[in-house]
C-alpha cells in the first residue's frame, strides 16, 4: 500500500470558466479505517456536469469549498472492511472524492455486483444509465409512436436516453454540437435526426426534425435550447428536466427560458426535475433492463476513458466544453 495518497484538491473556487489554476495535486496523509468504516482505493472517478454545479452553492449536496479534496463519485474497491457485509475486493460506488484512497462509514457507500467491463458500473449500469432509464421513463412516461428529443444527446445520459427511447418505439432527436456527433448519433446509436446547435438556430431546425411537435423532451442542458424546445412542445407534452449544463461554467445568463407560464397553461405541459436516487426502490428493475438490452445488442455503451488522476482537472474542464462521447471517467489504478 502507498505511503502517501494522492488528491486532486480545489484550490479556489471559480468565479467564471473552470481551469487547472483552480486545481492542485497534494498529497494527504493515508487514512485508515475505524469500526464501522472501509478504507477505499479509488478506481475510477466519475466525472459529470454536477462536478461543476457543485462550486457554485448547495445543490442536493453541501457546496464545495477552497482547499477541500475534490468531490466526486467514484467506483472503488475495498481494502479494509471494518463493518458488516462488507469484505476485501469488494467494490463500491462512493463519493470518495478526487484521490487514491479514501475511508468512509459503510453505511455512505453502495455495494456493487462485480459485471465486466468494470466501466460499465460507472455508466450504463451507474448514474448515467440510471438516471436515463429513470428520467425517460418515470418522469417523460413516452408512448410508443411519440417524439422524443433529448439535449446533450452525446452525452453520458443522452446517449442512453436517445437509445431507450427508440427501443420503447419512438421517433428520436438529438441536440449535440458538432457535426461528428451529430452523424454520429444517426450512424452508431440509431437516432432518427440530429441537430448541430453549432450550426443552426435549433428553434428553426426542430420545424424539420419534429413536424408533429415534441412529446417529450429531456433536458441536460437548460438555456437558449430549453426555450427553443418549450415552443415546439406538443399539447400535453411532458419535460424531464435533468440539468442545465448552459449555465454551470461562467457567467450565468441574463435571462432564463421565455414562454413558459404561457406556454405550460395553454399546452398543458408537465415540467419536472428529478434527481436518481429519487427512485432507489426501483433499481433492481432497472439494472434488469439495462443489462438485458445491452446483452441483446440493443443498447450501446459509449465510454470515454483517461488515465491518471493528475489529468481528471483536465477531463472535466473537457466535458464542459462538449470534448467527450458518451460516459467520460478517469481510470486511477
């Protein structure tokens, strides 16, 4: 075992774009494990857009502050288990934080069953498939033959939303930025059109893409595209609001999505955020149906590794600047 753990520790807390002058690489004493606890070693961080959201104030989690470690998710295995149910080699899913070890009480981590690629535990059987299946599912509720639109939609959960609607028989778009992605998304992952926001104005191009209207959009992104879809919402149209990427690096925008009291009442939309643990007592249903339909072929699973923790400030700058496809995580060891 290394004598000394490495962290990724903030050193100041942005007030405009996220760079590596906000990050440090220190070094902390290693920790050891009291009853009840396990001693962590990390294997790969999870890097999200929460990340991000989590500088700015208290979300569903306490703030971040200067000097703290870095906090995250991440998969780990168990080297010292000092509590019940609990033994060497284990992995979990825990919020270590950016380091190589880490010692949290049992009952803050979650168990995992062992499935190869061990990837995949991050993503499509993690938060991001889950919060897909949950998101799509629980809260857009699509029927077969409607139109979905998805933001974000070579993302991490995008991907999976875009997928698990067509498998539930609906017509799918996707908004991503840039035209790889775009042809991409159409090519590998099978969606019915993509929409370049790079290139076109997506209110005008939502006119091609979704004649008939949206029926449900997933939002990741909030802002301009949030606006454009609200206005292309059919009668009854349902939103999953998931995150609003727009607005987590930088300045905040002036103004928030226009239309919307007028547009909920005379549409009659449903517009609602979630967060996945809002449906832990339907997990094993859902890890039931991701498994089999990627078993079956019917579900891809698009993952952007990197390695080292030096370079996890790195990749997450790069995902909020839209550099990743699909689920971007930092193997560690």
């Amino acid at each position: 075992m290394a004598a000394v753990n490495r962290q990724i520790q903030l050193a100041e807390l942005p007030k405009d774009k996220l760079g590596l002058e906000h990050f440090r690489l220190g070094e902390g004493a290693m920790p050891h494990a009291k009853d009840g606890e396990l001693l962590l070693r990390v294997r790969y961080i999870s890097l999200d857009a929460a990340n991000r959201a989590w500088m700015q104030g208290a979300t569903y989690r306490s703030a971040l502050e200067a000097g703290q470690v870095m906090a995250g998710g991440a998969l780990a295995e168990v080297v010292e288990a000092k509590a019940p149910g609990f033994a060497s080699g284990d992995l979990v899913f825990a919020d270590t934080g950016w380091q190589e070890y880490a010692v949290l009480p049992a009952k803050r981590v979650q168990k995992l069953e062992k499935r190869e690629p061990l990837t995949h535990l991050l993503s499509v059987y993690g938060v991001a498939g889950l919060t897909a299946y949950f998101g799509l599912l629980n809260v857009g509720q699509p029927k077969a033959g409607e139109t979905v639109v998805v933001s974000a939609a070579a993302g991490s959960v995008g991907s999976f939303v875009g997928q698990i609607a067509k498998i539930k028989g609906c017509r799918v778009v996707g908004i991503a930025g840039g035209a790889k992605k775009c042809a991409w998304l159409k090519s590998e992952l099978g969606f019915d059109e993509a929409i370049d926001y790079k290139a076109v104005a997506v209110g005008g191009a939502l006119k091609d893409a979704a004649p008939k209207g949206i029926d449900v959009y997933f939002d990741n992104v909030g802002g301009d595209i949030l606006e454009a879809c609200l206005f292309r919402m059919s009668n009854h149209g349902r939103i999953a609001c998931c995150g609003a990427v727009s607005q987590y690096d930088g300045v905040a925008p002036r103004h928030g999505p226009r239309g919307i009291p007028g547009l909920i009442v005379t549409k009659r939309l449903t517009m609602k955020g979630f967060v996945v643990m809002d449906f832990d007592d339907e997990r094993a249903k859902a890890l039931s149906d991701l498994e089999g339909w990627v078993k079956a072929g019917k579900l891809k699973v698009p993952e952007d590794v990197m390695n080292g923790l030096e370079n996890t400030p790195k990749a997450l700058i790069g995902l909020l600047a839209g550099d990743n496809i699909g689920k971007r995580m930092v193997k560690v060891v």
